[in-house]
C-alpha cells in the first residue's frame, strides 16, 4: 500500500509534535505551580532532551523511508 502526500505530511506532522511537546515540558518550569524551578529543571530536563533525540531520529528514519 503506497502512501498519499498527505498521509506523508500527516505522519510527518505527528512526529514533529514531538518537538512541542518537549517544549512543554520545559515550560513547566516557569508555571507558578513549582516552588523550585532549578529542581524542576533537573527533572525534566534529561526527559525534555530524550524526546527531541526520539523525534531527530523518528524524523530523519521518516524521511529516509519516504524517499525510497
């Protein structure tokens, strides 16, 4: 089954949400819900960090396999 261009884009875009969503996290730190933002940072930082590798590589994995 071949995919159209936009199922392509469409999964593209879903993977990409992976960047928002680390970017997210990081924006935890400022809400007025944390009483210590270093320690908030600490925690989700490495967590923030894993998801945009996951999504560099979804990505380029994504892209290598619709061009072939």
């Amino acid at each position: 089954m071949t995919a159209t261009v936009e199922q392509l884009e469409q999964h593209y875009y879903e993977i990409t949400e992976l960047y928002d969503l680390a970017a997210e996290l990081v924006d935890t730190v400022d809400s007025e819900l944390v009483h210590n933002p270093a320690d908030q940072l600490a925690i989700i930082a490495p967590l923030a960090d894993e998801v945009g590798e996951s999504a560099d590589i979804l990505a380029e994995e994504f892209i290598h396999i619709a061009e072939n």
